[in-house]
C-alpha cells in the first residue's frame, strides 16, 4: 500500500476519530479549453492521462506533475472506500482549500461547488454512496481577471518581484468523516481571562444533549451537559487558570460529545488558552502587560510545495526558526496558512497576525468581487476564531488607488461583530479608514533617514503615513511599523534575485543595517512593535534570513540579541485570586495531541 502524503490530521482543532484521509495519489488532467463538462470529463468512465499527488498543487515538484504554466480548468479523480463499520452513519466529504472554484461530483452526480482559494467546506455524500464510488473534482482558477482575491500568485507567466509561482486547484488535506444522524458544525470558544469562566456556543444540526469535558494533563478538571437545538449555549468555570503565553502556551482540551436519547451521534476533540488581548493608549496588552510585537514576515511558500509544507514538521520548524531568531510572532501575509500551523502556533507560544490574501482584486471591480472577499474572510475567521495565538485579523494588505473607502470600513467593522475580542487593522500600511491599531510599510534602508521619518512621534501624535494625503486620521492608536528591512542578501551569489534597496556588500554590513534599523523602532517609546520582511527568501525575492530552503544566512544568535533589546517588556508572573464555586487545579503543563 503506497504512502499517504501529509497522513496528519489537518484539523487537530476539530477532530473526530471517525475520519479517513485521502491524500495520496489521484488521476488528473489540464482542461486547456475549460470544456470539460461539455466532454463529460465529470462522469466516472473518463479517463484522465495523468497522476497526481494530493495535497500538492500542480504546479509543485511534490504533486508528480509540476506544470507551472496557467491552467485555468484542472480535473481530479479517485476511488473512494466507506468502512463496513461507517454502514448507517451520515459521511461527509471535507477539503481544506481548492483554489479558486470547485465543483465535486460522486459517481457522476453533483455534490456543489464552493468558490474561494483559501477556506475549507464540506458536502454530505450519504445519499449519493454506492458499492463503488468515484470521487470527481473540477477547480477553475484564473488569476488573470482580478476578480479573485490570490495573494501573491503571479499573474504573469514567470514568478518576478514578489509575486509567486501560482497555485491552482486542491492544495489541502482531502478527507471523510462519518457521524451519527445528529452532528456538531461548528463551535466557538470564548475563555474569559478576568473570570475563569469558558463559553461555548456550538452549533448542531437538530435538538440533542451536549456533553462537555475539560481536561488538562489527562485530568478530567470540568464537565457540563446541556440540551438543545440549533446552538446550544453552555459555560464551565476554571479556578485558578493557568494563562496561555508566549513563555508557557498552556493548553486545555476539550472533548464535545452529542447525543440523542442517550444515543452518542458525534464526538470532536479541541482545545483552548486563556488569554486576554486588548488595547490600552498607545500599547498592546497580552494578558494586561504590553507586549512589543517582534514579528516576522512569513509568506508560507515553500520550494517543493509551494502552497503546501512538505510535511508536518516542516510546518514546525518554520515556528521554531524564527522563534531562534528571537521572534515573538509573525504576520502571516497574503495568505490564509492551514490549520496545523495555527495549531503548533498555539502549542509553541508564537503570535500571529491573520492576513487574507487580498491581493488580485481592485477594489473597485465588482458588487460580486467584493462579495467574495467578505464571505471568504468572514470564513476565515469562523474557522480560525479559537486560537489563543492569533491576536489580530487584517483583511487587507496595500489597498491602493482607486480605494472604495467603504468597503474597507464595512469589511473593517463586519470583522469587528466577528470578533470584537481582538483588534482589526483595517489594511495594512494603506490606506486607513477605521482601524484599531495604525501601521506603515517603510522600506528606507538609510537607518538616519529611517530614524528621522519617526523622530515627531516622540514628542507629539504625528505618525509617519505611507498616504499621507489619503489616510485617516491618526487618533492615538497603537502604532507600529509592520514591515520594513527587506534587506537583500542573496546567497545563490547570481544578479536575478529581488530585494529593497541597495544591496550590501558584505554580511557584517548586512548585520550592521538590520541592527540599526531594528534598534531605531525597539527603542522608540511609542512604537509598539515591528514586523522585519523577511523570514526566508521566496523564489526570486531574496531579502529572508534564511534561504528558501531555510538555511539561515546569519548566525540566528546574533538576530537574536539585537531583537531581544526590549524583551524585558515581556516578562510577567500571575497570581490568580482564589474564587469559590469553581473547579481548580494546579498543573504546570498541558499536552495537546489526540491524533
């Protein structure tokens, strides 16, 4: 029996023991002329000329197929087997991302489609199941219109600057899940850092009983059952919490079980942190002490994959690399990151600034391109909302001229009834309209230039703007400087890499610039964070610290004493006050890993 590419589950924040992954190998095909419907390419006797390797867009060296030309219309398919023990049990078929449009057909009936590149759906394939089935997928991609939101996929043919190889098609985890007549949708975690309590908000499919268990280091420390229809409501109270941080990411699992007349029909296993992120003046509090963001860009491409890690760990070490380099968290830019990153984000204490890849759309275009935007990102933060390490939303990156002002502040504010437990940047360097926190993009590499555009903001509340003349107001917001550097080192020692600026001579010149213009923003008194573009190179842009291959360039140590200058900042004990009525326990640690 052949490997399973990525066997891990994608979704240790929702997982259900009755599942079956079917990454791996499919058949495949390029619809050139985007008429396959019209040759029944949908239909189960279609042959298609090729293979492919799921999770891996087509465009990588990992998916087998490597074509890095447009391919506007690309078609899947695969046999798919139900367990014996499934019999009687509602199947449904997950896919964590297509990328733009798809269309799913079993046994050459259609299933639905889903537009957007980034976010997960599903379908119940239950009716439609025979002996044998066949599983049929058709995705449209064409970057070419901006009409679709890509991020930073290129729409040329070749990659140039900082725009990408493209990604068509599945690049996610395709995989079953059975439950019983009665399931659990969806859930939103709410911890209340000031009380102890945790609320749940679960949404079921009909009227059932929900069983709640809390545990941490395998102890069962809380339990609650409530019944319900619809989204049923139900709180537990921890005493004497132990906090989420990025120095001890304490983790409590969570196991949701439902059931009808006694009778278990779903069973999901999750997770929460107790952590608290607000604004106060000009600072950003973690747990109510200012933390300064010393943040990294991270693009989330890799050169086998592209959009997809090569694996699990790959996905780690990315975390921990920067975490050497003496980073505290990082933007995740111009595109939505699978779950599992999220989740080791979470297990290692790393802050994270959600981003959707607004990128490809002109904000003018369309009422439709808009509606895409909106649903996608409002998807976006239905699936990411319970992770304690993300601590801000920003669903636009660069807006640039013509910019609907309305639309930003519509997207700004339906993000904010989302969540208003977390601050929202409007779009990310420009151009503000409402937003909680202010930023800039500044890529002057002259550390006296650089210190200069800042120097009035430590004396009066006047921020550098990269609009000045289109940007909202400054109103006193934290304010921070959420890229900059960029500084181009290439390793490869060639003349077609990409980078800001003038290009150092030497390494020591290199560290030398990074340290000054790092220093400049660690040591003003009013800027509360900065974001260093980047972690590693991506394809022709070579301004990482590492290569695209994740070599560092530099000694991570010596990145991370001039980043650790302010870390002092971060430093903070807790001690809880002693509440009746309420469940405690004093456990150091919490392991999280049901898979």
């Amino acid at each position: 029996m052949k490997e399973i590419s990525r066997n891990e589950h994608p979704r240790p924040d929702f997982l259900r023991n009755n599942w079956i992954n079917l990454n791996g190998e499919w058949d495949f095909d390029i619809d050139i002329s985007n008429t396959g419907i019209d040759k029944g390419w949908h239909l189960p006797e279609k042959k298609y000329r090729n293979k492919i390797i799921v999770p891996f867009p087509p465009e990588s060296k990992l998916s087998g197929i490597g074509n890095k030309d447009f391919m506007v219309s690309v078609w899947y398919k695969r046999k798919i087997e139900i367990p014996e023990e499934w019999k009687n049990r509602r199947i449904f078929l997950n896919f964590g991302a297509v990328d733009f449009l798809a269309n799913v057909w079993i046994n050459g009936k259609k299933m639905g489609h889903h537009t957007g590149g980034y976010t997960p759906f599903r379908f119940e394939i239950t009716p439609f199941l025979e002996k044998e089935n066949i599983l049929i997928v058709n995705a449209y991609d064409d970057n070419r219109t901006f009409l679709q939101p890509c991020g930073k996929q290129s729409q040329k043919y070749n990659s140039y600057g900082c725009y990408y190889t493209r990604v068509t098609g599945i690049w996610q985890t395709v995989y079953l899940e059975a439950t019983g007549k009665n399931y659990i949708k969806n859930f939103m975690i709410l911890p209340d850092f000031d009380t102890g309590n945790v609320l749940f908000m679960v949404d079921t499919e009909k009227e059932g009983t929900l069983n709640i268990e809390i545990e941490a280091e395998g102890e069962k420390i809380c339990e609650t059952t409530t019944a319900g229809s619809g989204v049923i409501f139900a709180q537990c109270n921890i005493k004497n919490f132990i906090p989420w941080s990025t120095e001890k990411p304490f983790l409590y699992n969570v196991k949701f079980s439902l059931y009808s007349k006694m009778d278990k029909q779903d069973e999901v296993f999750s997770y929460f942190g107790f952590r608290k992120i607000e604004i106060k003046g000009k600072k950003i509090l973690l747990n109510g002490k200012p933390i300064f963001m010393r943040f990294v860009l991270d693009q989330g491409y890799y050169p086998d994959g592209i959009y997809t890690a090569p694996s699990e760990q790959s996905l780690i070490n990315d975390i921990k690399i920067s975490k050497q380099f003496g980073f505290n968290g990082a933007r995740l830019h111009q595109k939505i990151f699978e779950p599992l990153f999220l989740y080791h984000a979470d297990k290692l204490g790393y802050l994270i600034w959600d981003e959707y890849p607004n990128w490809g759309i002109k904000n003018r275009q369309s009422h439709q391109t808009a509606s895409i935007l909106i649903d996608e990102w409002s998807d976006v933060i239905k699936r990411d909302f319970n992770h304690p390490s993300i601590i801000g939303w920003c669903p636009l990156n660069e807006t640039h001229e013509p910019q609907d002002n309305e639309l930003v502040r519509r997207i700004y504010r339906i993000t904010k009834k989302f969540d208003p437990t977390r601050p929202v940047i409007d779009t990310s360097g420009y151009i503000h309209v409402e937003t909680d926190m202010y930023d800039c993009h500044n890529y002057e590499q002259d550390p006296e230039k650089f210190k200069s555009y800042f120097e009035p903001f430590k004396t009066k509340d006047i921020v550098w703007q990269n609009r000045p003349e289109l940007d909202a107001p400054y109103k006193g917001q934290p304010y921070w400087v959420s890229e900059y550097g960029g500084i181009w080192w290439d390793e490869r020692k060639t003349d077609d890499g990409w980078g800001y600026g003038e290009r150092p001579k030497t390494k020591q010149e290199f560290l030398k610039r990074y340290k000054k213009l790092t220093q400049i923003l660690l040591n003003h008194p009013k800027i509360c964070g900065f974001c260093y573009t980047q972690l590693y190179d991506v394809e022709q842009e070579v301004n990482g610290l590492c290569t695209y291959e994740r070599k560092p360039k530099f000694d991570p140590e010596i990145i991370r004493m001039i980043n650790l200058k302010k870390a002092e900042i971060e430093k903070n004990t807790w001690i809880r006050p002693f509440k009746e009525n309420s469940f405690d326990h004093k456990y150091k640690r919490c392991i999280i890993d049901k898979r």
